[in-house]
C-alpha cells in the first residue's frame, strides 16, 4: 500500500483487550479506519459498531470480502479462539496483528508462522512490552554495549489484580498466559538467542487456582549457550499494584528498567519518604505500548510487502515457535520436578509411555487441547462447517482416512489419550449407561463415542491433520440443501449452488432412510467407518447410534424429516439416549479422577470384538 493509504481493519473481539486495541484505533483517523467489529455477543457488536460508525458481525468472513473488506485484521478474541481466526485471516491474504497466543500448540503456532511467510504477510503477535519506552531504552543501551557481555538477565512480573476464575480456566495457565511474556522479553533482549534448558518451580496459594493444576507463582531460570543465565519470577497478584521490571547484568555494568509508578512525585518528610503507588494494572501501564504496537503495525501493512519493515517482520516471526517451544519446556520442568532440555520439547509431545505406539501423545501434553476445541467449536463450528463440508470435501477425506494406515492402537490405547487431555466423558457416559441398565452395547458405544477425536492430534493425523471444524461440531447430510433449523447462513458451500446437490433432495430419495445418507466428515464418521473396517461385531443400531449421535438437526430439531424411513425410529431413540448420557457427564459430577481398565470393558470389548490393536 502507498504510505497515505488509510488501513481499513476488522477487530475481532470486543472484550478487554478489544477494547484497548479499538482506542488505538480511533485515535489513528488519518492513517487507519475501524471497518468492522467482530463479535459472538451480537448485542454488543451492534451497540459498538452503531457507537463507532462502522459494520458489525458475528463471522470474521463477512469482513474479508466485498465491497467494505478489510486490509488487516486485528485479533483480540477468547485465547482459545486466536489460532483459528489467525488462520482464517491469513488464508484470506489479510495482514494480522493478534494478541498472545498464537495457540497453546506448538504445531499450530509453525503452521500460522509458515502460512504468513508462503503468503508474504504480515503477521505480528501482540506481544506489546516489546514497544514499551522503557524496556525499548535499556534494549538500545545493551545493544550499544553500555554494560559489554550479557551474563544475567532478570525479569519481574506481578500481575494485579487477579483475573476472574472464569477467565484463568481457559487462559492456558500461568505459564502460556504470563510467564510466555517474560519468555518473548529474554527473546527480544537477548537478541534472540535460544535456551538450552529451564528449570521451573512453582506453587498455588489460591485454592480455585490449585484445582485447576495450576499456580499462582512460579519463579524460572534459564542457562544458555552463550553462558547467559535468565531468571524470571512472577506472581497472579501483588497488593501493592502491577509490577513489571527488568535487570541486564554485564561484564560493565548494570541496567535496570524500574516498575512504572502513578507519578514521579515523592513526598520527603521528617518520618521517611513517601514513593507514589504503582500502575493498578496493565491496562494503565501499557497505555503507550498498545497504541505503538498498533502504529507501527499500521505502518508495517502500508509500507507493502517489499519494504525493508516487512523483510524485517518476516524475519522477527520467526521466533514465535522457539517462545512457545521455551514455555512448554518451562512448563514440562515445573510439572516433572526437574531440568528440562528444550531441544528435547520436541521428541517429548510425540513420544509413548512405553514408547511402543508412536502416534500417542505424552503424558505431559496440555490438556487444555480438547476443551479449547470445544470452545472453538462453539463458536465457529456451525458456520465454518457449513460452509466448507461438500460432497468432494467428504469424499477427499474418505480416501485420505478411510484406508486406516495412521497406526495401531487399542481401545484402552485410545481412551488413555483422551484421558491424558483431560477428556473422560466417554468413561462418565459408559458409567452411567451401565448404572442405569442400558444394554451392553450401549454401554461400549457410550465408552468410545468420541474416540475420533484423535483425528485432532497431529501424532495420528500426520499430513493430513485437519482444522477443529472437520472434526468436532455438529454432523449433517452433503449431496442435498441444507434444512436450515436453527442455522446461520451458508450460502457460501459451493454444492448449494449445485444443480442436484443444491435441491431439497439432491441425490437422495425420499423416504431412503437416515442411515444411508452421506454425512459430513468428523469424527463420528471416522470412528463408524474405522469399527466397520476392524470387523467389530457390534449391532446395526450401535454402529448407526455412534454415526449419528451428533445430528443434532435431526434428533432434536426434526430437520431432514423427508429421508426417514421407518427403521430410523429405533435409531433416533437409542441416538437421544445416548445424547442424554453423554449430556448429563458436562455437568462436571463425578468425574472420574483417572482412566482405568474396568473388568466389564474389557468383557465387552472381547464380545464384540474390538480387544487387541485396530487400526486407525
């Protein structure tokens, strides 16, 4: 873009970081243009944009075409959101400026880094004390040489007050939600060298916290090649105010960045001194730094793709995966007790516990996973799978998975997994079918109703992982028009504008029955099809109730109602049971403490011939 171009932008999200990244906004009239708002609260949305003058949504897609489309997208939604909006814009050529984190998931952090250097955009992580004026001060006298060899680095930051509960059960905990900040400062201080290892020690004074699996304080240090030594304490909360300082040890000297105060004024007396308070929080102390960091974004996209800031961006997104790698090694070190190598971070999300199926994950992979996708699934899932599902999308995907060569795992293999990421519904669901009674297969289908959720986890997926979207989320037919119940709008799936795959019937006949349409691809599909292929021995209406457990549009709206055929009457009742049993394990009562090896599954699954290795 030419330098007096004004950068029309999306923001997504309008909580509130949102809300600080749309003040920089509107105080830049002249070189950047709030165009849309994003939001899943429609409410708000429609309040800020008829405040602001510009377009609302809840889809981030309606901003990035016609005639109003942004030029970047700033993004400054849910944490467990980031990554898919990241996604979604990049692939939409759109330069993005995003709040920490790319994702919790190493991976997805070098796929969006990868995707916005195949695409030459920008891509900037909002990592704002980088353009603090102080922390960027003690950078330029440690560059000049002012103190001469680095040999020690200390950061400090003390968070106040508290975040809410509700907001720390889905930030990724202390070490991807605080200590990841630090960790990108000893980055950008050090001048991007890397650890060699981490040692990490913490503890939780505040109950709600510990219940997580998490702590409210933890101090760090790193050794790194060079001899450098970093350490970096940090608390969720300091009484005295928000804290954050910086300390540079060298060979010369020191230089010290000191925690920004609410004046410089201080009273002398006779008594003593009295020093001004503290900043209450990061919002009041990093006024100056939200506002650069959105600037110098602005500035990045109108110098254009071959500028010297954008050879220089490109260069500096590099990082982004070493940062997240460095945090999971600190967080590894902290959960296991002792050292943790971060060359090693890599070989560790991959390996077994007895090192024999290489496609499990590690005992110490977050288990946030699995509830992030949930919560993205919430969110995007019934838009974005509506829009993408096509009959060539769901036969693409057929070959890719239905050749069953992503490895071997047993039933007990896979729900150990599940279980590991902290997802033991099935074992809740089966549970409570076998409390009340149900019929054996049942009480099997409710045990390995979600096991195609490891369709999620690269391990299994290799090349052909896929996004949340075409695995999680609600199930319904390709090949005709959709029913729209309770829908958002998908216009935007090519098959319906398909002469056949766009009428009410499409290729279908009425009264052909349920189980005899092609459904949209997920893990349910994958896992009926994969019993089927491993000869189980499961009834017809156990292999049809896990198949269509998540048609929600036709099992509790009523929707496709002129397929059915009347065998899909006992299908539809053994589908709401398990619906209801799987339903009452959300409530979070009696959630198993771990995964064990019952004597009655392992029954079943003999009966049924699903003991021993199948194959995925």
């Amino acid at each position: 873009m030419a330098g007096k171009d004004v950068v029309k932008v999306a923001l997504v999200g309008l909580g509130r970081a949102g809300h600080f990244h749309m003040e920089s906004v509107l105080q830049l009239p002249g070189s950047v243009r709030l165009a849309w708002v994003i939001d899943v609260d429609t409410e708000k949305a429609q309040r800020i944009a008829a405040e602001k003058g510009c377009n609302w949504s809840r889809r981030l897609d309606d901003a990035l075409e016609g005639p109003d489309a942004v030029d970047a997208v700033v993004i400054a939604s849910a944490t467990d959101t980031h990554f898919p909006y990241i996604m979604q814009a990049l692939r939409a050529d759109k330069a993005v400026l995003a709040e920490k984190p790319i994702s919790h998931e190493l991976h997805e952090v070098e796929e969006a880094v990868e995707l916005a250097k195949t695409k030459n955009l920008a891509f900037v992580c909002g990592y704002q004390r980088r353009a603090d004026r102080h922390f960027r001060e003690l950078k330029r006298q440690l560059d000049a040489g002012a103190i001469g060899n680095l040999k020690l680095l200390k950061t400090c930051s003390r968070d106040n007050p508290i975040p809410p509960m509700e907001y720390l059960r889905t930030s990724g905990g202390i070490f991807h939600d605080m200590l990841i900040h630090d960790f990108d400062m000893l980055d950008f201080l050090s001048g991007g060298q890397v650890p060699e290892s981490v040692t990490a020690t913490g503890h939780s004074y505040h109950p709600e916290i510990e219940a997580m699996g998490d702590v409210d304080i933890c101090a760090v240090m790193f050794k790194y090649a060079s001899g450098l030594i970093a350490m970096v304490d940090t608390c969720r909360n300091a009484s005295y105010g928000y804290d954050q300082r910086i300390e540079a040890f060298g060979e010369r000297g020191m230089l010290t960045a000191k925690n920004e105060l609410t004046s410089t004024v201080e009273l002398a007396k006779a008594d003593g001194h009295r020093m001004p308070s503290a900043m209450y929080s990061f919002p009041q102390r990093y006024v100056q730094a939200y506002k650069s960091e959105l600037t110098e974004f602005i500035e990045l996209v109108q110098a254009g793709r071959d500028s010297e800031l954008h050879r220089l961006e490109q260069k500096a997104m590099l990082r982004h995966p070493n940062v997240v790698r460095t945090t999971i090694a600190a967080e590894m070190s902290w959960k296991q007790g002792n050292t943790m190598e971060i060359a090693k971070v890599d070989s560790l999300l991959t390996r077994t516990p007895d090192g024999a199926v290489a496609t499990k994950v590690d005992d110490m992979q977050r288990p946030e996973k699995l509830r992030r996708l949930d919560i993205v699934e919430e969110m995007l899932s019934k838009y974005e799978k509506h829009c993408m599902q096509t009959v060539a999308f769901v036969k693409e995907q057929h070959e890719r998975w239905l050749k069953f060569d992503k490895g071997e795992l047993s039933v007990f293999e896979a729900l150990q997994i599940l279980s590991d990421l902290g997802d033991r519904r099935g074992l809740q669901a089966a549970e409570r079918c076998r409390g009340q009674g149900a019929p054996d297969w049942l009480q099997l289908v409710a045990l390995i109703h979600d096991l195609g959720k490891v369709m999620a986890l690269p391990q299994l997926a290799g090349k052909d992982l896929l996004d949340e979207w075409a695995v999680l989320g609600d199930s319904f037919p390709v090949g005709c028009a959709p029913d729209m119940v309770g829908l958002p709008d998908s216009k935007k799936n090519l098959d319906h504008s398909h002469p056949l795959y766009g009428t009410k019937n499409g290729i279908y006949q009425s009264g052909c029955g349920i189980s005899n349409l092609m459904m949209s691809w997920g893990k349910d599909e994958y896992i009926y099809h994969m019993l089927k292929f491993n000869k189980c021995t499961l009834p017809a209406e156990a292999l049809n109730t896990i198949r269509l457990q998540s048609f929600s549009l036709w099992h509790e709206k009523g929707a496709y109602s002129q397929f059915e055929a009347t065998e899909d009457a006992e299908t539809l009742k053994w589908v709401k049971e398990l619906n209801q049993m799987c339903r009452s394990d959300r409530t979070g009562d009696d959630q198993p403490a771990g995964f064990g090896q019952a004597d009655w599954m392992v029954e079943l699954l003999k009966k049924y011939n699903m003991d021993g290795k199948l194959k995925w």
